[in-house]
C-alpha cells in the first residue's frame, strides 16, 4: 500500500496549499515588524476571566506528587531561564509541555527585546496551598514572571511579549510579575481533530442505538448525505482517533428538544441552512440540524452551552462523511473549516477502504463461489480499530496547526 501513502501526503499536501491562501504565512509581500503595545496594569489579554473555555479554561483539579496526572509535568531547565525556587525543592521548573513550550519561546523575546536580561519565573508548580482553590498553579500551567533585573518599567513589555508567545491568557497582576497561563492538554489535544464522548449514540442500519465505545469498523450508520440532503445509513471505514482512556475538554450542547450533544471545540457541526461551523463558535439560540423519530431531518435550537470534562475519545468516518450522533447531524471532520474541503482532503482513505473491500470479497467468494456473493458488504469485514489517532489523520492536522496560524492575539 505504498503508494496509498503516497497519493494521501501529495493531496494532504495540496489541501494545506489551498488553506494557505488564507490569513497566515503565505508567498505574499512580506510585511514589516508589528509595533507591540505593552499592557496596562490589572489588564489582561484576552480580556475574559481566566477559566473560561476563549482563555485558559476550567480547571482539572489540583495535580498532587501522589496524582497519576503529576508524570505529565515536565521539568523546564532552559538555560535562558532563571527559576527563582524558593522551596528549593524544584517545583517551579515544573510544567505542562504547553507551558513550557511557550515560556521557552517567551526567554528568547526577552533576550532580544533587552540584551543581557532574562526571563525571571517566581513561580510555577505549587504543591503548598498557596493560592486560590482554583489556581492553575496546582496544575503547572500557570507561571509568575518578570525580568532576571526586575525592572518594573518592563512589566507591560513583557506581558505583552507573553502574549505573542502564545499563552493562553496573560494578566499584568501586580507592581513586581505578569501571571502567565495555557490551556489544559486535555483540551489542547483536540486541535488535532474532533471527537465525541464514548457514551454518545449512533442509530445502525439494523435498527440498534449503540454507543461510540462499542462501534465497529464496518457498521452502517445513519449519516447525511450533503449530495442529496438527505439521511442514509454509510459505513464506519475507520475511526480518526479512537482512545477509550484519554481525558479530554469538550462543549456540551442541551438542545430545545431535550437532545444533548457533547463534542470537542474544533469539530464541525451543521446548522439548519445546511453550513457546517466549530462548535466553539455555535452560541445559545442557533439551530442545528437534527433528525426526528421518523428519520427525517428538522431543526432544533441550542439553549445552553457548558464545558466539561469526559475520558474516552471517539471520532469515526463514515464515507460519505458525515454523522448523526444523539440525533445531531455533525460532520465527521474537524480543525479544516470546511466540510468539502475535509471530505476532499480524505479521499484517499476511502480509496483504500474501497480496495480493502474488493480484496475481501474476491475472498470470499474464492472460498464461497455458490453464496459469497449474497454476504452483504457492511457484513464483510467488521473490527475494533486501533487505540489513538489515525496516522493520516495526525499528519493532516498536525502540519494545518503548523502552516496555519491558530493563536492570534488584537493589540
């Protein structure tokens, strides 16, 4: 199957060419250097509270030396960075990896923007209860910096500096640090793709409501056809990320009707004209596209919308690429803002499914001549698929998050 392999880069290639068109790094005129503006004192960007889901996000709970989640902080020993670690126990260098990924970032603009200075982190992990119950220094993405001189005449440079570091909220806190913090990995996984929850429903083609955790590879289900817009039952080819133990962030939607649907931010929903949007940018009073208990298609309107936190993780494609979970029509694609796009990009898995299926019958009735031919071809070849993220799927959207530009900052 190699050139499988092949043909799938080179057309996932040509769809990041093709977003590329858009804002962000392009072949256009090069535009000069930015005039960054420092932050105010007590302003901070963006300008929301720092648990909502546009900011840092809700807490996870407090990460104790004892908690399984405490082997996911890493230690950061940057040589650009000085870590004042006053408990001298080493807390401070801890971090999640978004953290110390934009801090990092974060020293090197310091050390252009001021020569001979460096970046200056009072603290980061805190294991003591030394903060509000709610602080995201209990879960290392939270840092408190300021300059290796403490100079406080750089205080609003450099909160601004964090900013286009890319942390996910940063506050000008007091007269001596800036207060830094990300989003949790839970939630910052999702930019790889879009799921739903293990206990979200799907309706077989026999009739059946089974839930995510326990479809397979091979099953009918009902989806939309956006040719005909109309609903049909298309076959599971493979799950794009399939992780029954991975905790994750997603939005959960409670529709006029009752119906709930609960899903990652980047995925793609569809609406009642028959756009497909995130669902981050859905809001209370939009409709959705639903279907009704006799399997036609209706709206239904969003009345509340909250963050949560479920383990399991479940993403199937269909083939005609799009899926009705919980009587919510969505689509099968996520961090490409486009459902034609997206269907276009994964063609060449449909490709191989198809070969996969003609293999598997000339097998069948190889083995079967007289009645190989009556087996249905839903009935042909049904599996579990493998645990994580399905390579194409991870190399797409790891390189769109590369090419695009998905942190941006107003001054």
């Amino acid at each position: 199957m190699k050139w499988c392999a092949v043909v799938a880069i080179i057309l996932g290639l040509m769809v990041l060419g093709a977003l590329g068109c858009g804002p962000g790094r392009g072949t256009g005129r090069r535009r000069g250097p930015r005039k960054l503006t420092p932050l105010v004192f007590k302003q901070h960007v963006p300008n929301v509270p720092e648990h909502t889901r546009t900011a840092s996000g809700a807490t996870e709970g407090r990460v104790g030396r004892n908690d399984s989640r405490f082997r996911d902080l890493e230690p950061n020993y940057s040589p650009d960075i000085i870590f004042r670690d006053e408990e001298g126990s080493g807390a401070d260098r801890l971090m999640t990896g978004r953290c110390k990924e934009k801090l990092n970032t974060l020293a090197i603009s310091v050390m252009n923007q001021w020569p001979g200075t460096k970046l200056l982190v009072i603290e980061g992990w805190e294991d003591e209860e030394e903060h509000a119950p709610d602080s995201l220094h209990y879960e290392g993405r939270a840092v408190d910096i300021t300059t290796s001189d403490k100079e406080k005449s750089k205080l609003g440079m450099l909160a601004r500096l964090a900013v286009e570091a890319g942390f996910d909220w940063v506050f000008y806190e007091s007269k001596t640090h800036i207060h830094c913090s990300v989003k949790s990995e839970s939630s910052q996984a999702a930019k790889y793709g879009g799921c739903f929850t293990g206990e979200s429903t799907v309706l077989t083609s026999t009739g059946v409501r089974r839930q995510l955790s326990e479809l397979h590879v091979g099953e009918k289900i009902l989806s939309h056809d956006p040719a005909t817009q109309k609903l049909v039952f298309s076959e599971v080819i493979l799950f794009l990320d399939y992780n029954p133990s991975q905790r994750r962030e997603f939005l959960n939607f409670h529709l006029k009707s009752g119906r709930t649907l609960t899903v990652t931010s980047n995925h793609l929903i569809t609406l009642k004209d028959g756009r497909t949007v995130y669902a981050k940018s859905l809001k209370i009073g939009d409709n959705l596209l639903v279907s009704d208990d006799k399997n036609s298609l209706s709206k239904d309107t969003i009345e509340q919308i909250k963050t949560v936190f479920r383990t399991g993780v479940f993403a199937p494609l269909t083939k005609v690429g799009t899926v009705v979970v919980n009587e919510v029509v969505a689509s099968c694609y996520a961090t490409v803002d486009s459902q034609t796009l997206a269907h276009w990009a994964f063609m060449p898995l449909r490709l191989v499914w198809n070969v996969k299926l003609g293999i598997h019958r000339f097998w069948v009735l190889l083995n079967n001549p007289l009645h190989g031919w009556m087996v249905p071809i839903n009935e042909i070849r049904k599996e579990l698929p493998a645990e994580g993220v399905h390579w194409y799927a991870n190399v797409l959207y790891a390189t769109a998050n590369y090419l695009i530009p998905t942190h941006i900052h107003d001054d």
